[in-house]
C-alpha cells in the first residue's frame, strides 16, 4: 500500500499541475469559486490518470469486445490512460481538459479491485491542491 500511494499521488499531482498550468482559463474558475477542487480532482483523474495501465487480465471464456475475439486465457491490459479521452464515450471535446467535467473514471479501479487508498487520495488532492496554488505563484518553466 504504501508503494503505490506513493508513486500514484507524485504522478496524481504532477498531472493536475500540468493540467492546470497548460489550462491557465480552467485554472482562473478555480481560483474564482467556479469550479471546486474536487471537481478538478476528479476531472484530472479522468483526463490524465495517475496509473497508465492496468496489470494483465485473464478471461476466463471467449469474449468478443469493439469487433475483437478474446480468446479465454489470452491476456488483456486495459489502459486507463486513454479511458478519459475517448470520444465514442465522451463526446468530440473528450482529450480537452475541462476541470468542471463531470465524467466517470476508472482511474481508481473497479469493482474487487477498487483501490483501497481512494479516499485518501481524494482527501490528500482537496487539500494540497488548493494549499500548492494558494501559496506559489507558479508557471511552467519551458513550454509542455
């Protein structure tokens, strides 16, 4: 637990940094009360997620997905990566970053593999977040 609460939240909060600093319009409804905190969170989580992808899966049948048989046994990665940005699901502005976004993410998982750390890191991006952008006056030291 401790390893991947580390390494996500580095990765969690250099996204949202980024997010925000390539944004600077999102980040000004931030600063404005237009948009919450948690909302920002959220909405990096779905564009930008923390984990790239997930460790292989087994089917346990033959399954068909998009058009492709999945043999039983074969390994599938899903990439959480792309999930946020794809536009089949999320309409054509899907790889915009929108900090009052409201959209579902898989960044933490699903269902018995839910990541148990969650609302700890949820709780930890509400307050430094807020706390980074309050106190340093910050800007990207090289275009992104």
């Amino acid at each position: 637990m401790l390893a991947a609460g580390h390494q996500t939240t580095i990765n969690f909060f250099t996204n949202s940094r980024l997010a925000l600093l390539t944004h600077p319009d999102q980040l000004e409804l931030v600063r404005a009360g237009e948009v919450s905190w948690e909302a920002v969170t959220e909405s990096v989580l779905a564009w930008d997620s923390p984990v790239g992808q997930s460790p292989f899966r087994y089917p346990t049948q033959d399954i068909e997905i998009g058009g492709t048989l999945i043999r039983a046994g074969e390994p599938v990665m899903m990439s959480y990566a792309a999930l946020g940005r794809d536009p089949a699901h999320h309409g054509p502005l899907a790889a915009s970053f929108d900090a009052a976004r409201d959209i579902r993410h898989l960044s933490f998982g699903h269902g018995p593999h839910f990541c148990v750390g969650a609302p700890l890191a949820r709780w930890e991006a509400h307050i430094a977040l807020p706390a980074f952008f309050d106190r340093f006056d910050t800007e990207l030291a090289a275009p992104a």
